[in-house]
C-alpha cells in the first residue's frame, strides 16, 4: 500500500465504520 494512501484509506473505513 502506498504511504499517501494510508491516510485515504484510514479516512474511507473511518466513514465505513460511522
């Protein structure tokens, strides 16, 4: 997984997860 996409990613499952 990229670095830049770590955050992306993070942020996605974080709003997944809402």
């Amino acid at each position: 997984m990229k670095p830049e996409n770590t955050a992306n990613v993070k942020i996605a499952f974080a709003v997944f997860l809402s």
